[in-house]
C-alpha cells in the first residue's frame, strides 16, 4: 500500500493568452482547474498508470471542497485533516505566441500545532502501508523539522519513507533517516556547501551523503540530463528520454510517482528510477497542469529499455 501526504497542496489554475503585457487587461481562454501539490500529484499519477493509493492532504475553505471535489472525480482515494483556513492556489498561464509558461506560486495559510499533530495520527492509522511519499512544500510557520517528525513516525510503523522537498526541511530528515530521497543536485551543492561541477564530484558528494546518514537510497535529478541512483556505496547514472518540453509543471511528481508505483510491484530500485524518468519525460512533454498520459510512459520507457511492461 502506498500513501501520499501533501501538507501544503494547492488547487492549480491554468489558461492560456496570445499575449502578456503590463497594465493591460488580459483575455485568457477558460481555465482549468486541477488538484495539485507534491503528494497529490503522485496520488494522481499512480491512478494514471494504473496504481492504487491514499492521499493524505489538508483541506480547509471553499477551495479545499473543490480540491476534494476534483479528487474524487479521478477516482482518488482521500484521508483529509481538515483545517481552518482556506487552501491556496497556484496559477500559470501559456503565452500562446510565443509558447512561454509563466507560472505563480502562493504561499498557503499557516497551520496550528493540533493540525500538525493531526497529520502525524493520519500515519499511525496506516500500519499496514509500505510506502510514504512527502512530497511539496511546508506552509508558512511550518516546524523546520515536521518532515524528520514524519520521518520518525514512518520509521516507527515499519514504513519506507520517500521525501521530496528542500532546504531546511530536507536536511532536517538526513539527520532523522529516511530510506529514499529526491533532491536535484543545485538542492545537494546549497545543503553541503560543494560546488560539485564534474560528474565525479557530484558522485562524489551523493556516496558522502549516503556515509554520513541513515538514507538507503538517494534520487538525484538533473533535469533533461537525468538522474543519479546511489545506494549502496555506488553510483550510477540513468539518462533521460529526449522529449519536447511542453511544461515542467508535475514532472519531478511523476518521476516520484513512477519509482514509488514500480517498487510497490516488486521492480529493483534501477528499474524503478528509469520508469520515474519516463514518467517525469512523458509529463513534461503534456502541457499546462496536465500530467502524464499512460501510454507515453509505456513508449519511452520502451525507448529506454527495450521493454514494453
């Protein structure tokens, strides 16, 4: 069993207009609304390529009801704190002419200590799931360590945790543990202070990471160019598919949610990471807030390796 948390999600708006220009009214086309946020996102992947799993998220306001509400329709399966104030949104917008994605992103409500703890009870109820996948940012005000919290709790009810995020929050669970982690390597130089240019140096510093913490597995994406997979005193190197980038919006979701989907099937950690990179380059060449489509994994994934499971 798989589950998701996304403590800070986000219902994403997206349109499209021939031209942006300042101080001047825009006549957008129809937007789209869509559940959005690290975890949620993963939720929603999996469902796509034909997984299960339960997202946990918090919900508050009008807008938490029509997050839950677009949920629902794509058959997702919801545990949701509720909380006082009202869920964000985010929103971006195509300048048609000239293809450019121009993306904004709200901060979110703070939350109360009880909605923190409530989360953390979300976890015990769960004994019987293998995986935890955090995914997203923290809201404002957030404890810098609620992730190691997470972290603990998972660890305490025999979970693997996977965690996505950054800055304080991501080095705040090295120190806790965690059996997989998905930084970029700009995420890795900025924790350890190593610029890290040649691929060796950047080996390098992912083996010392792994040393020096309780991390059995690190992801390290970089972008068109990839990802490494360290994990036990190695480190090997997986290029991505060439695909048009379209939008970035939800890629590093779907590359998550394409490793966590194929390790629930038993598939090695290797299989996994280059079925993440498919799903991550099958999103990116979908526009808008649009995430993957199933049969695009299956076709890079088979450019990839030859295999069309």
């Amino acid at each position: 069993m798989i589950l998701t948390l996304t403590v800070n999600p986000a219902l994403d708006i997206y349109t499209t207009v021939e031209h942006i220009e300042s101080n001047e009214k825009l006549r957008c086309k129809a937007p789209k609304n869509d559940p959005g946020g690290g975890g949620v996102n993963v939720s929603r992947v999996i469902k796509r390529l034909g997984g299960d799993s339960t997202a946990v998220y918090t919900k508050g306001g009008y807008t938490g009801d029509m997050f839950h509400d677009l949920l629902e329709q794509e058959g997702i399966r919801q545990d949701t704190v509720q909380v006082k104030n009202n869920l964000r949104q985010n929103f971006a917008v195509t300048e048609t002419s000239t293809g450019k994605l121009y993306r904004f992103g709200m901060p979110g409500a703070p939350l109360a200590a009880s909605e923190y703890e409530a989360i953390l009870e979300k976890i015990d109820a769960y004994p019987e799931a293998e995986f935890l996948v955090a995914s997203g940012s923290l809201p404002p005000g957030a404890p810098e360590d609620f992730y190691a919290r997470v972290a603990k709790r998972a660890k305490k009810n025999n979970i693997k945790f996977i965690l996505d995020t950054s800055g304080k929050a991501f080095s705040e669970v090295l120190k806790e543990g965690a059996y997989l982690l998905k930084p970029n390597m700009r995420e890795l130089r900025d924790l350890t202070g190593q610029s890290a240019e040649s691929e060796q140096e950047q080996k390098e510093l992912l083996l010392e990471v792994l040393e020096k913490h309780d991390i059995e597995v690190i992801v390290a994406s970089l972008g068109a160019n990839g990802a490494y997979l360290a994990k036990d005193g190695k480190v090997q190197h997986f290029p991505a598919p060439s695909v048009e980038h379209i939008s970035s919006i939800g890629a590093g979701d779907s590359m998550v949610a394409g490793i966590v989907y194929s390790l629930s099937r038993g598939n090695p950690v290797d299989k996994a990471v280059l079925y993440g990179l498919a799903c991550g380059s099958a999103t990116i060449k979908s526009p808008g807030t649009e995430l993957l489509q199933k049969e695009d994994v299956v076709q890079l994934y088979s450019q990839m390796t030859g295999d069309n499971k």
